[in-house]
C-alpha cells in the first residue's frame, strides 16, 4: 500500500515532552511508536461535513493526535442536531458549526491545526482543497457530494474514506482508486431523486453516526500508519438492532468511467445535474399542488370557515406533536378515501410538505377538487403560528 504521510528526516516533526506524555499509550505500541506518532502529526486529513459522521470523528483524530483537520461545512447548529452531533452543544445553537468543532477540537487537543472552510463544496473548489490534504473523509448525507467527493479524491489521488448512516443501519468503505474500486465502482448510478429518504425524513439513532464515525476514524489512522487491513475493496454493513456487522468483497469495474480503463470522466461534472435533480425539481413545478400557507389557514381556522384538516403522517409522529386533526397516513390513504368528503375543502398537512404534497395529488386524481398541501407542513405551523407545539 502506497504511503501517505512521509516525515521529513530534518526534525521539523518532533514531539514535546507534554505530547509524549499525552500519547503515551500510543508510544508503547510497536504499531504506532515514536515514529508512527510523528506521522500522525504530519499528517493532513480533510473531512466533509461537521455533523453526525464529522462531529465524532473529527474528536478521535484530533484526541489521535492528527496534525492538521480541514473542515468543510456551511451549515449553523440546530437543536435538532444535538442527539447525534456530540462535537456541538446547547450553547452552540444558532452558531456556525465551524465554530463550534474548532473549539470542541481545540479543547481536546491544542496541538491540532484546524482548518476551517466555510463554503459548500462544489465541482469549482473541490480540486483545490482536496490537493493540500492526505486523506479525505466523507461524512455527507446526499448523493450529489458523494459523487463529487468520490470524482474528486480520483482525479487528485486521494483516499476516500466513506460513511453512511440511516436509521439503524450504516456503510463504511475506503474508497481509493490507486489501490482498489472506487464509490462509482459500487454505484455507477444515482437512485432517482426521492427514491431514498433522508434522515430528517426517515430518522437516524442518535448513537448510530458515532459507531460509523469511529470506524471512519480508525480507517483514517490506519492508512496514516500504514498498518493493518484498510476496508479497500471492502463494504462494512451495520445493523444495530441486530447488532451484526457484515462484508461485501468490492472489486474494481473495468468500466467505471472515472478510474476505469477506459475512463470517460477527466474532469468534474455538475453532480446535481448527474443526480436528477434539475429534472425533478422541474418535474414536481410541472405536478405543483394547490397550497396554502400556516398563516392562511389559521386565518381561515379563526375566521370559522368550514375548511377541513387532515393530517397525513405516521401515528408514532402524531403522538410527538399534533393539532388536533383526524389522521390518515398517507400509504393508507388510498383505502381510507371514502372517510372523506369530496364535497369538503381539505388542507392537508405532514411534517413539512412532501408527504402531503403526495396525498394531494392522490386525491386530485381520486376526484377530490378543494384540496390544498400545507405549505411547511407542522414544523411551520411550530414556527409561525403555534410555538407550543413540538418541534421534531
């Protein structure tokens, strides 16, 4: 296996005695020592996203002793972030999450340089970040970054070392196309748009991104070291229900189209566009339901006008937080039409506006004319209208 990190022989890497003694239990290990140690210091690992995958991992490198963190987000702390993203606390709400991880990391370790980017990562910046680092780790939650971060550690030659987390199953993987496949190896193309739910949609276990993100850690340090079996070529599956852990052998696709033999990609593409997403974006303006907004119903609510709510999410959702609407979930809407009214004006809301999106055009289709999609859905009505009820 190629090595990532060489310390120059002239001294510029050396320990202090308080380092030493911080990374003692390092420094017994024949595996890691004095040598190894200095590597770790030298070493300049990125990592995409300060959030769920990031938040954990970047604490175990910087307790690990990785010289340098590069830290691409754009995002601020919200209080829903809290019961998985433990590099951020109460306090941090409403804060850049840059701030916060420098601080939490700086706290941890005051030997580590943080390096703060503060953008989103595009196919116009990827290039020149990823060129100053040793090691990319991808802690992202939509395909189109994948794509890019995987297209991106390719063309510089960087390792990616790859997490996914949802519900209560996660991936990890190194990605390097140098010494094995490649994302696009495994996933040559992107699921449509929608198909696969997010986790402010689906949810993910608190605890899940942590065991994720410290697989990612330990695959990080290991390829700084050079020692032992890095997960090249190899899919790390975890379910934690059934707390089982499972393998899928990878090998590279002589067809893939970035690290193939034949490769068809020599530069970056625009990853929204590679993912549908224009396309879709396009398609849901040509479909547009009828909506209304929070304010607009509650207007109309005190107004006593007779226009019917109907709410759209999953019972165990209902209980967290609801406004007094009889409830349909919507896979069960196509049965349980005839408990409504045609005749009725029906606004229809879910947590934010999909689901109920969705339940309006089956409606529409069904016959039903007065029906309109709650814009923002309960959260809004949290926000706007009602800030006693829950926000989840």
């Amino acid at each position: 296996m190629k090595e990532l990190v060489n310390v120059p022989p002239n001294g510029q890497v050396e320990l202090s005695n308080e380092e030493i003694a911080r990374y003692s239990r390092h420094l017994i290990m024949p595996e890691v020592a004095l040598e190894g140690q200095k590597k770790l210091k030298a070493a300049r690992v990125l990592t995409i996203g300060a959030g769920g995958l990031g938040a954990p991992l970047a604490m175990y490198l910087a307790a690990a002793g990785v010289g340098t963190i590069g830290i691409v987000d754009f995002d601020v702390v919200d209080e829903s972030n809290l019961q998985r993203q433990i590099i951020h606390g109460t306090s941090d709400i409403g804060r850049p999450k840059l701030e916060s991880a420098r601080e939490t990391i700086e706290d941890i370790n005051p030997n580590v340089r943080v390096e703060t980017f503060n953008e989103a990562l595009s196919s116009e910046n990827a290039l020149d970040i990823f060129r100053d680092f040793d090691v990319i780790v991808d802690g992202t939650d939509n395909f189109p970054t994948r794509y890019l971060v995987n297209d991106a550690c390719v063309l510089t030659g960087k390792p990616n070392v790859y997490g996914s987390i949802f519900r209560f199953e996660g991936q990890a993987s190194v990605f390097w196309a140098e010494e094995g496949p490649c994302y696009r190896c495994l996933y040559p193309e992107p699921p449509p748009p929608g198909l696969v739910p997010s986790c402010a949609e689906g949810g993910v276990l608190g605890i899940l991104p942590g065991a994720i993100g410290v697989i990612q850690a330990t695959e990080t340090v290991k390829l700084i070291l050079g020692i032992g079996e890095p997960l090249i070529g190899r899919l790390l599956l975890y379910d934690a229900l059934g707390m089982r852990f499972r393998e899928m052998k990878l090998r590279k696709d002589p067809k893939c189209p970035i690290c193939g033999e034949n490769r068809t990609i020599h530069e970056l593409i625009d990853y929204e566009e590679f993912c549908g997403i224009p396309q879709a974006q396009a398609a849901e303006r040509e479909n547009e339901v009828p909506e209304i907004t929070v304010r607009e119903l509650k207007e109309r609510l005190d107004r006593g006008e007779d226009i019917k709510v109907l709410d759209v999410r999953e019972p165990h959702e209902y209980q967290v937080a609801n406004i007094g609407a009889p409830l349909i979930p919507l896979n069960e809407l196509p049965e349980r039409m005839h408990e409504l009214n045609q005749n009725d004006e029906i606004a229809v809301h879910c947590k934010t506006g999909g689901r109920s999106a969705r339940a309006v055009k089956l409606l529409r289709d069904a016959g039903f004319t007065n029906v309109y999609n709650v814009k923002g859905g309960i959260t809004a009505w949290s926000e706007e209208i009602d800030p006693s009820v829950p926000k989840y």
